[in-house]
C-alpha cells in the first residue's frame, strides 16, 4: 500500500447551490414577494446612516459627532 492508492472514507459531500435551475424552488430562498425578495436589495449598513444624520462642519469632510466643548476657569494671581 503506497500514498497515492490511499482513499477517503467518506466523499465529500457537494454543497446545495441556491439560485436559478437550483432544487430549491422557484423562489430560491428570497421567500414570495415584497421589497426585499426583488433584485437589487442590499442592505445598507447602520454605520452608513449614523454618518449621514450628523452635520456636515466648515472646513472639514468626515469628522464625527463633537462633544461639548470644557472650559477651564483660571484664578486671579496676587501680584
């Protein structure tokens, strides 16, 4: 017995391709009808939208939400 007349048990076993022509059905996984079973339907990450509701500022292109700005108050030296 050599390396190359050794076998495998078990064949693998082929995956199920979902799509057209497929033994999935007609509708291939996409359930009937509605907006999200027609082509073209992605969904949009939520980071996408976060980014759009915040306020373009001057000067800059992508800069996130800013937070409240601190101000340090000084005291008066004696002199």
């Amino acid at each position: 017995m050599n390396l190359h007349e050794i076998s495998p048990i078990h064949k693998n076993k082929s995956k199920k391709r979902i799509g057209r022509g497929g033994k999935r059905g007609t509708y291939s996984g996409k359930g009937m009808k509605g907006q999200k079973s027609r082509a073209g339907h992605k969904i949009r990450p939520a980071s996408r939208d976060l980014i759009q509701q915040i306020p373009k500022l001057r000067g800059s292109k992508n800069k996130g939400p800013r937070g409240k700005t601190k101000t340090i108050a000084r005291k008066k030296s004696k002199r």
